[in-house]
C-alpha cells in the first residue's frame, strides 16, 4: 500500500476540479493505498502567502509531503495558467520537495484552448522540485463534468472517465515500480551503534560541520559540534547510530544525558544523495528506542531557525515545541522540543557494532537534511550552530 497526497488547487467549492479529484481518490482506494487530500484554499491565506512555513497547518503539510510516495496535482485553469493558491504552496515547498516522487497532474477547463497548461505551465514546475517522474496527465474539459451538488453526485462523460482511468493507472503503474526500487535499495540498510570517533561516524560528522556552518556563517563550539563532549555519546549515558547501506554512512544520529530521566538527542543527519527515503524518521525512532533501552523516560532536543526542514520533521513525530511556532524564528534562539517516551518503548541495548535490518517500508517516506540542536544553555542562536 503507498501513501499519496492529493492537492486541490480549487479556489471554490464545489467546483468541477474537485469533483474530478473525488472520482481519481476513488480509484486510488479502491487500490488500497491511503489518500490524504489537502485543500489548499482552506489552509491559513496569511501564513501562505507569507510563505510562512513555520505555520503549524503549513509544516504539516510539507511534512504529510515529504511522506508521501505519489503526489496528485489538480487545478482548474484560469488565463492559461494554474491557480494562484497552488502556486502560493507550491512556492512555499522546498526546493526539492518531490524528489523520489512520482506525480500525477490533473486540470479542469472551459476551453481546449488551454490544454498545454499541464505541459507548459504546471509541469516544469514539479519537475523543478524534483519530481522522480511526473506522469501523463490529463485536461477534462469543464463541459464533461457535471456537479450534483446535493448529494456530490459526478456524472463524466464517456472520454474523460476512460481517459482519467487510463492515466491514473499508468500513475499507479510508475508508483509501484518506485516502491519496488526503494525496496530493493534499503534492504541491506543496517543499523549500527558505534563509537562518535568511529570512521562510519566520520561522514556524518564532517557534513554537519559543512551545512551548519553554512547555515549560520559563524565558527562557534556549537558549528564546530565542539559544544559538548564526544564521550557523551557513549556508554553508559549515550549512543550513537548510523544507519549502513552497502557499507556506506548514510544517515545517524545521538542521544546523551539531559537529566536523570530525559535523553537528549543531537546530530541527526542524512546524507544528501538518500535524503526523501524516510531516513530522518527512521533515525528518530531508533534513537527514542536506544533511549528507552538505557531507562530514559522522554526525549528533549532543540534545532536552529534556520533548520524549517528538521522543525517540520520534529512536528510531524510528535514532539511538542516549547516556544511560539508563529514567533520570527530568529528571535527564539534555540528551538526546543519535547517528547514522553509511550511507555513500553522499550529493547534490549544493541551492543557496539551489532546491527538491526532496516524494514523495507521505512524507506518509502522522507525527509530532507534534519538536526537537532545544542542545548538550551546557550542563548542566542548566533553563538551556535546545530548539533
């Protein structure tokens, strides 16, 4: 079963666009596959326009994306263009927020005239954002589709329910032949408890120095990942992952002693070539299993406001910010979380070196570069980097 993410570019309701998305949803579940529909004219207008991507609603979204394994796109077409409320969120996606995806684009329109819309006008735009493969859409000709408003009844014409259930297959057809690939990658993904001086630490290690000092432009302990001992991340108080594919560092994480009852995580991380495969997510939950095993009760971690991408990861997990999500970022200074442990949560302590197989579906959804953060000893976000 894979995950898809429906859009609804309607600026109205009802409206012709999302009766053809009803019938697309359809036949996706009738598959088996789990739909979540975003409408986009129901998400906060200030926030969007704003490209405020640290709304609440508007990280849940990037994040229900990043998730996904199949995007549909529909939209009617207005002045040979798609509507202005799915550019304000497509604008507001990061810049590679379908890599990995296949997507479906589907239009509605009054007029044959503007059937290159998909081609010329939405297209190259998913493309842009890294779409692995943006399937044949389709344009349905307003005057095919008939609205029955007081029961959302959907009368299609002939050509456009063959032509929608032809391109929809072929959508599904590219979707499971995406699955099976990612399957087939991350079978021999291993997960590794090692030393923070071992050389699979050393990937990880090195590209956060990078991307943190390129993010806040300073060298700092906090950027130099110098704030806190090495030896924090290692027994009997911390642990620190990676997570192996053919041998290779592709992702990991730590854990250290916050308090007597609370762990604390810090250098999460994803190397860019495997980022969008659900890497964050699945570092995230072996590091609260590695810190359930030696007896912590909850999680605490901070990230940067320049790090929207972990944010959203950390929302979408379940951890509860202890700050004001709708606050200039900036001025926060480190962006703390928190999580209880569900009780439970609990497996024996891998010994050093051991090894646990990655399961094939935690591979199919991602997440871009996410870290957590410093701890909250240090008050301005300029004296640090992340952690």
């Amino acid at each position: 079963m894979a995950s898809i993410v429906t859009l609804s570019g309607s600026p109205s309701a009802p409206s012709r666009t999302e009766a053809v998305l009803g019938h697309v949803e359809r036949r996706l579940r009738a598959r088996g596959h789990d739909v979540t529909r975003i409408v986009v004219r129901d998400l906060p207008a200030g926030a969007l326009l704003r490209a405020d991507a640290s709304d609440p609603q508007l990280a849940g979204v990037v994040a229900a994306i990043a998730a996904a394994d199949g995007v549909v796109v529909t939209t009617p077409v207005y002045k040979a263009a798609y509507t202005g409320v799915l550019k304000a969120l497509l604008d507001l996606l990061p810049q590679y927020a379908l890599r990995g995806k296949t997507v479906l684009p589907v239009a509605t329109g009054g007029s044959p005239a503007h059937v290159l819309a998909l081609d010329y006008a939405l297209r190259p735009v998913l493309v842009s954002l890294g779409a692995e493969h943006v399937t044949q859409g389709w344009f349905v000709l307003a005057s095919e589709v008939t609205v029955y408003p007081q029961d959302s009844g959907v009368l299609l014409a002939e050509s456009a329910a063959r032509n929608l259930h032809l391109v929809t297959e072929s959508f599904l057809t590219h979707l499971a032949r995406q699955r099976s690939q990612l399957v087939t990658e991350t079978d021999d993904d291993v997960v590794l408890r090692v030393s923070p001086r071992d050389d699979a630490a050393a990937p990880l290690l090195e590209d956060l120095v990078v991307e943190y000092g390129t993010r806040y432009g300073l060298s700092t302990p906090n950027t130099q990942l110098t704030e806190v001992p090495i030896s924090d991340f290692e027994a009997p108080d911390g642990a620190f992952l990676v997570i192996s594919r053919a041998g290779q560092t592709i992702a990991g994480g730590a854990i250290r002693r916050y308090d007597h009852e609370t762990a604390e995580v810090k250098r999460v991380w994803t190397h860019a070539q495997f980022r969008r495969q659900g890497l964050a997510k699945r570092v995230l939950h072996e590091l609260e299993l590695a810190a359930a095993s030696l007896g912590y009760r909850r999680i605490h971690l901070t990230t940067g406001p320049r790090q929207p991408e972990a944010r959203a990861l950390y929302l979408a997990a379940g951890y509860l910010p202890a700050f004001d999500l709708h606050a200039d970022p900036e001025s926060i200074g480190p962006h703390a979380f928190d999580k209880e442990l569900p009780p439970g949560t609990r497996r024996v302590a891998l010994p050093s070196g051991s090894r646990t197989p990655s399961h094939p579906a935690d591979a199919v959804s991602g997440t871009p570069l996410d870290s957590a953060e410093p701890t909250a000893q240090v008050p301005c976000y300029r004296d640090w980097g992340a952690a």
